[in-house]
C-alpha cells in the first residue's frame, strides 16, 4: 500500500552539525530523554540535564570521531541523529565500532522518512570512517525504536536488567 505523507517535506533539508546548533540539540535530546522518561519508570533524568547534554554533545563534537545529521526545516532544526566511534577493550573485536548516540525527530515530523534519512546518512558515516559493525541501546517498551531500528537490520542481543531493591517497584515506593 502506498504511503501519504501527511505535510510535503519540501522545506526539509539535511546537513551535518556545527557548533552552533548544540544549543538546540541540547534541547531536543532533552526531549527525547523526557519522552523516554514517559515509557519507562526506571529511566528518569537528573536536574540539570539539558546542560550536560550540551556539555556531552561539545565533547562528542570537539572529539571529532562523533557525527550529527541534523534535519531543518527551513532554519529550524526538527530532528538529529547522533553516533560515535568508540574504542573497545583490547580483547574483544571488533577493537572499533560505532554507537548510535540519540535518535530524535520532532513529534509533529514523525512517519515522513526523516528519521530513515538521518539513519541512512549517519550509517553512510560510519562506512567512510572504516566501522563495520554499530550498536544502538533502546528500552525494551519502546516499541516505536525497536521497530525503526530493525527494518535497518538491528537485531536484539545483549539484555541489559533492572532490578528495584526492597521490594520497591518505583523510584517514589
Ligand atoms: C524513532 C524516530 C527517530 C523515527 O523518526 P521518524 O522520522 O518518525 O522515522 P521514519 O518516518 O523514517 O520512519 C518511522 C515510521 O514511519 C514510516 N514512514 C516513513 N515514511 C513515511 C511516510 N512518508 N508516510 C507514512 N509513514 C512513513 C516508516 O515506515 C516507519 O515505520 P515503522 O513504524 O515500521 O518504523 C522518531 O519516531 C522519534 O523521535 N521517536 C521518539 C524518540 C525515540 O524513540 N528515539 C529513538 C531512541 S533509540
């Protein structure tokens, strides 16, 4: 069945990051970790967090083995994908991969291919950087990412699991 995109996305454009939007990646990764705060009881986010996601993002960027794809509409930027490459202990291979940092397109872009578009860039990245293998971590009830990521070929492997001490089933009990 063919699919209609709801808005054109004749003013989108794609670029990769400058300095200059980290303010604003800043922002939406602070919404992305406050929309996964929505699903998952055990995620919460400290106070403060928009400013150590800006100082996380300055790091990645000045660090330089990190790339963001940015997409705008117009000026304004609507969504972001960002990974790493990352260095493992000597004893596992591959010795480099590549992370999938933060995934996030704007509530109101969402289903139009944004997203695919910024996945496909970043892993286009990753090739020219030599990487052949990347990891993207997702909570589990967060079946929208479970099902983007795997239409790209991620495939569930490890299990991370949590466990609240005493009984308790939440951070407030
Ligand atoms: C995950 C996320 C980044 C995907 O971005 P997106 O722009 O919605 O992605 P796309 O539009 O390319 O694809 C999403 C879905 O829309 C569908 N789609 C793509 N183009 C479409 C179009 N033109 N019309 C209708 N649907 C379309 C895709 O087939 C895909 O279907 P799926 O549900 O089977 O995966 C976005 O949904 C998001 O920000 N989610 C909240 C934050 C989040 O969970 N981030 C990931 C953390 S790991």
């Amino acid at each position: 069945m063919k699919r209609e995109t709801a808005q054109p996305l004749q003013n989108v454009s794609f670029r990769p990051w400058n300095r200059r939007d980290i303010h604003v990646l800043a922002r939406l990764a602070r919404e992305l970790y406050a929309y996964i705060e929505s699903i998952d009881p055990v995620w919460r986010t400290s106070p403060g967090a928009e400013e150590h996601l800006r100082g996380h993002l300055l790091d990645l960027f000045t660090a330089r083995h990190a790339m963001t794809y940015v997409a705008c509409d117009r000026q304004e930027i609507i969504g972001f994908i960002t990974g790493s490459i990352t260095q493992r202990p000597p004893v596992i291979l591959p010795h480099r991969d590549g992370l999938i940092d933060n995934a996030y397109v704007n509530a109101r872009w969402r289903k139009r291919g944004i997203g695919t578009r910024l996945c496909r860039m970043l892993l286009a990245w990753f090739t020219e950087q030599g990487v052949k293998e990347i990891r993207i971590h997702y909570q589990v009830s967060n079946q929208g990412a479970l099902r983007f990521w795997e239409r790209f070929g991620f495939r569930p492997w490890t299990t991370q699991a949590h466990l609240w001490l005493s009984g308790k089933s939440g951070p407030g009990t």
